[in-house]
C-alpha cells in the first residue's frame, strides 16, 4: 500500500502519514486578532493556550472551557516562544528585552539569561526544558533587524547560537553554533537528541546529546529550499515522528528514518504548534494573524521528558494502516469547510 493522495487539509506522502491523516478534516479556527502569532503552549491545570501576539507586544491566552481569549500581559518584552518547566511555571522568550526568563507562581518575573560574557543577547527565540531542569534556547536575529518583533539594534554577541542555562548555578554557555538563523528546537522523547530548525538554511539539524549536558557536531535530519518550506517549531510525538511548522507549506510530518510522510495545509503561514488537551492529542498551531486547533489521530510526546517512545508489534501497525485506509477512503469522499468555529 503506497499512494499519494489530498484531502482538503491533509496531503499523504506516504501510507504511514495514514494514521496521522484520521483525525479532525477541518480546522477550527480560535483566534484571528494578531499580527503574527508565536509560541503556543498548553497549560493543563489550567485547560489553556498561551500564545504570544510578536508585534502587538502582547501574551494571549485561550480558555479551552469557554473559547474565551484574553490578554495575558501586555506589553511583554515581545515575547516570541514559551514553554512549562518542571513546576509548571510559564518559560518566555523575550525578544524585545532579549532574555529569557520565568513566569513565577505569584506572578512576578524572574530572569533567567540575558547576557553571555557581558554581552546582550540577540533576541531569544524558542525554549525547551530538558528533565533535568536546563533550559534550552535559540538566539537568532529576528528581534534586533526591525521594530517590528522587537527592538532594532545591533548583535553584540555576532553570532546566532543555541544556548544552555544550568539548572544549579545559572551559568550560561553555548551548546551548538554555525547556524545562520537558528529557530525552533525539540528534544527527542528519550532526550537523546536535540533538534534543531535553522530557518534560512531550510534545514532541521540533529545533535546527540551526551551525559555531560554537551552536544555533538550534528547532521543534517531534513532539508528543502525556501521556497517550498520554512522550519520552524519542532515537536515530537509519542511514537517518534517529528513535526515541525513549515510556514506556507504547512505543518509537516516526518518519520524517525527522516521520509518526510505527509503534511497539515494552511490558508496561511505555520510559525508554530503544540499538543495540549486532556488526552495530548489536540493540535494547537500557530498561523499567521490567527491559532487554529484540530483533534488528531496520534498523541503528543510525555509532557515530562526524557522517556523513551512507545512501540507496536507489526502485526498490529499493519491492521492500524489497513483501517486508517479505509476511514481515509470513506472521509475523503465527504466534502468539509477547511476552516470552522
């Protein structure tokens, strides 16, 4: 069983983008008052989204019970991604202030990095939490070229690197550098890897991670020309497939051997996404001036890192693939709006 095949929001590579193919076949449409949206992150205790508004200066926020959004912070140091930290609190990059820094219990600010060596950063990017409490950042250019999506101004590092902040004593070094813009970033769900989006390069960029907290030279996991993807956000779910944003082509899908095997269609650009809800296994995805969500067919990767992924017998992928194929056939034939509320 091998096909290409298009539906009005999934388009399928490969029969293993099958699967992945049977979840929602609209999308739902949660929020269009933005300028550009960023660094949507789900808050289960709290059954919301946060999301970030770049150049309206301002963090969003979605009420999964109510549909009701709201303004969270504003003006927000033009906060671009954000994550949770072991405690559940709230992790921000702020790219107008050029940090990075923690959303306290109470409320109140705590900064976690702002200069390497007496230096300004460029303007953090996106942030992981790896299990054993380090945080993990990007610093591109994106805030420093205009005042659209931060504050123009001029890079006193030089460079566009990942960094990594202990856990212990705050220190603050450089894990990985050579990129161009370096972007999006993702550990594996075992955490033996890190993943690395660099925009302009069209590439995704894989690094083994070592006992030390050190990364190794890396290799190249995917890549394309500009003109057909724009990498960006990278997440993972529970079975190792890696998805990243890939700006107007869409959300795409990538088994663990690299075969990119199918992707999500947009109206407009994909900046970035996460898995939330009860089960893990809503998409919530950021889109230009707007955040979308869709229930899907597969489930995000644990939410407390550093566990390996889950694997299937043969016999029972086979049967999974067999009955993703006929629900495909049986949706396909069934005509629905590409954007609903």
């Amino acid at each position: 069983m091998s096909f290409k095949a298009r539906s009005s929001i999934y388009e399928v590579l490969d029969d293993r983008f099958l699967i992945p193919a049977n979840g929602d076949k609209r999308l739902e449409l949660l929020f269009d008052g933005s300028r550009w949206t960023e660094g949507p992150i789900y808050l289960p205790a709290w059954r919301q989204v946060i999301f970030s508004d770049i150049p309206n200066d301002r963090l969003m926020r979605w009420d999964e019970t109510t549909g009701a959004v709201g303004v969270l912070r504003a003006p927000a140091g033009y906060i671009n991604a954000n994550t949770l930290d072991r405690e559940g609190r709230l992790i921000s990059c702020e790219q107008g202030r050029r940090r990075v820094t923690r959303t306290e219990h109470d409320g109140s600010i705590t900064v976690l990095a702002d200069t390497f060596k007496g230096h300004r950063f460029n303007g953090p990017n996106d942030v992981v939490v790896r299990s054993d409490g380090s945080i993990w950042f990007t610093d591109p250019v994106f805030g420093i070229i205009s005042n659209y999506e931060g504050e123009r101004g001029e890079s006193e590092i030089g460079a566009s690197n990942v960094y990594r902040v202990d856990p212990e004593c705050g220190e603050v070094r450089i894990v990985a550098d050579g990129f161009g813009t370096p972007n999006g970033l993702s550990f594996s769900p075992d955490e033996t890897q890190l993943f690395v989006s660099d925009t302009l390069a069209g590439q995704v960029r894989a690094f083994d991670v070592r006992q030390d907290g050190t990364l190794s030279d890396g290799s190249t996991f995917t890549e394309s020309p500009l003109s057909e993807a724009q990498f960006d956000g990278v997440k993972f779910d529970d079975e190792g497939r890696l998805w990243t944003a890939a700006g107007r082509s869409g959300l795409h899908c990538y088994d663990p051997d690299g075969t990119l095997i199918g992707r999500i269609l947009f109206p407009t650009p994909v900046s970035n996404f996460t898995f939330g809800g009860p089960k893990n296994n809503r998409l919530f995805v950021s889109s230009a001036s707007s955040l979308y969500s869709l229930l899907v067919a597969v489930t995000g990767a644990p939410r407390i890192g550093g566990q390996s992924v889950g694997a299937r017998s043969r016999p029972a992928r086979d049967m999974e693939l067999s009955v993703a194929a006929i629900r495909w056939q049986m949706n396909s034939e069934t005509s629905e709006p590409v954007v609903g509320s």
